[in-house]
C-alpha cells in the first residue's frame, strides 16, 4: 500500500482512530527485518533513543518463522565453512547456535525479540503499519502509522529516519531517488547487463515444512493446485521426500509483474505451485516413502527478493566486484 505524503486532517482522524499515541525519538527504523533489527541496535548501543516500527507481529522479515528463509550469508549455506558475518548479525547469528541449535524458527523469533527488547533505547512497535510521512521541506519529520488490531495511530518523530522496509516504501514517498529493474550495460558500464534497460526483477517464493506421524496420512489436493505435470518443473526440477522446506527456494515467481502491486497474485500462484508439488508427491504414486508424511506448515507470505533500491551517493556496480575495488568509506565487505 503507498504511503500518503499529505496526512489526514485532525477532523479525518478523529473519524479513523479511536486511540493515539505520539513518539519522538533520535532514530526512527521502517522495517523490522534483519537490516532493521541491526540499525536499531547499532543506533541504540551509540546512544540514540530509537523507534523501531514493524507491521509484522515477529522481527526477521524473511529469516522470520513467517517467511522461513535461512541465515546463511558469509556462509554460503555451508560451502564456505569457516566464513563467518561479523558485528551485530555475527552476534545474532552466534547466539542462535548457542540457543537454538536444532533450527527451530521460532525460537530464532524469540532470540531477535529478547535482543531488541534488551536494549533499553529501543521503542519497539510491532503490527504497526506506516501508512503516511510529514515532510516539512525536502526533510522528513515524522511518519504516522496504523497499529493493527488496536485501533491506535501513532505519530513518530524523529531527526533521523532509516528505511528498511525491504521495498524502499518510505524512501519513495519521501521522494527519495528510485532504481527499479534492470539498468542497461551502457548506463554504468556493465558488461553483464542486458542490452536495453526492463522493469524484470527476482520474482518471490514461499516455503512449507513436512513432518512424518508414523502412521499414513492422506493428501486430497484443493481446487487452485496447479498441475505440474503440465508445466516444466517435473523436467527441470528433482523432487524428493527427505529434502527440507527450504530446499525449495526455486519456486519462484513474479518477476515479470509487480512484486509489490501484485503480491496477492504472486502468492495466490506460489500457493498453487506447492499444494500441486504436494499432490504430486503424496498422489502420483512415483514417492511410496511419502505415505507417512503431512504438511506441518505452509508460507503465506511471499518471501521478495528484490524492489527499489534507494539511488544514494555511490552506486555500486559491476566494476566495483570485478576489480576488487577497496571504498575508504566502506561499512561493510
């Protein structure tokens, strides 16, 4: 949903909200996702007083048991054994093996909440929506947010604002510069881009879970299941009943629409893609070892991998990996 640049009038939202709550912080964090969870710990640990706003009731965005995606980054998912991520997602990450070794991702839930909730700067909103910004000038000075199931608006001000929403929703409203697609090679000198510029980005993907109760356990398809036998993944794709929910990061769709627009469609589709592989699994006959097993859970969150990305002062490009180059101002590598 876009964010309004113009807030409502008092006499709007005496209409719209039976309760509101006002916040003015240093800091101000649109997202509670990894990235949003590490700038506000960062900018609590440096001092500042920070709002954290999530419209989601658990912090991890994808890594959250919502979407279910693995942490694994410097890791490679295991083909780099000893690399490790360092600062606060290295810590994050260290204390999970610590706590939570088997992987459950609701104790990974827990852990990124007990961590913010630690941090006695941090103001943390969760189900809290931002639905609108307040510029004054060319500045933000405050975003006002629904919180869901509360009836309650909240108005957070703050001198510094960070989007982390994953989809640069509060970056654009407040006008900030958008990339979006695919850049052509002559743009930046890419030799790896295509030819002419296109809107094509990563599509998204839901995962699900199984779990065997011993016993057998029938499967009866729901009308949406698409049949993969008259589409290409039964050629293209290996499927097998002993693999992790995860192992199926390639169901993957969306990227030739709008991942945001068009999120209800994309998950609607994904949703027919797993139930269909499901079906096939449990009814073609061809895996008798999947006799015993039933779904233990299913995504209904699209997990995106790519939107806007917010245009700042250096745009790094293909050059920038290929020859190695080394940023005297680089926070991260």
């Amino acid at each position: 949903m876009p964010i309004r640049t113009e807030p409502h009038s008092p006499a709007e939202r005496e209409k719209l909200h039976t309760h509101r709550r006002d916040v003015d912080v240093d800091v101000a964090v649109i997202g509670g996702g990894l990235a949003g969870v590490a700038a506000a710990i960062s900018a609590s640990r440096e001092g500042a007083r920070v709002a954290l706003i999530q419209n989601r009731p658990v912090l991890g965005g994808n890594s959250s048991s919502e979407v279910r995606v693995w942490v694994c980054g410097a890791t490679a998912t295991g083909h780099q054994r000893f690399a490790r991520e360092t600062g606060i997602i290295g810590e994050l990450y260290l204390e999970n093996e610590y706590r939570n070794p088997l992987g459950n991702p609701h104790l990974w839930d827990l852990l990124l909440l007990d961590t913010v909730k630690a941090e006695p700067n941090i103001q943390l909103l969760l189900n809290t929506h931002v639905s609108e910004v307040e510029r004054e000038g060319p500045r933000i000075r405050a975003v006002y947010g629904e919180v869901l199931g509360a009836e309650t608006e909240v108005r957070v001000q703050a001198r510094m604002f960070i989007d982390a929403s994953g989809d640069g929703t509060l970056a654009a409203a407040a006008g900030a510069d958008i990339l979006l697609g695919r850049e052509s090679a002559q743009q930046f000198g890419e030799t790896s881009a295509p030819d002419s510029a296109d809107d094509l980005t990563l599509g998204s993907t839901l995962l699900f879970y199984t779990r065997d109760e011993g016993e057998p356990v029938p499967f009866v398809a729901p009308a949406f299941a698409i049949d993969i036998d008259q589409t290409p993944i039964l050629r293209n794709r290996i499927l097998r009943t002993g693999d992790n929910g995860a192992d199926y990061w390639w169901i993957e769709w969306g990227g030739e629409i709008d991942v945001v627009a068009d999120n209800e469609r994309i998950r609607d589709e994904l949703w027919g893609v797993i139930y269909g592989i499901w079906d096939h699994i449990k009814n073609s006959g061809e895996f008798p070892d999947a006799a015993n097993l039933t779904l233990e859970w299913v995504g209904s969150i699209p997990g995106k991998r790519e939107y806007r990305r917010v245009k700042g002062h250096t745009v790094m490009t293909q050059a920038d990996i290929v020859e190695d180059v080394s940023k005297i101002d680089a926070i991260g590598f």
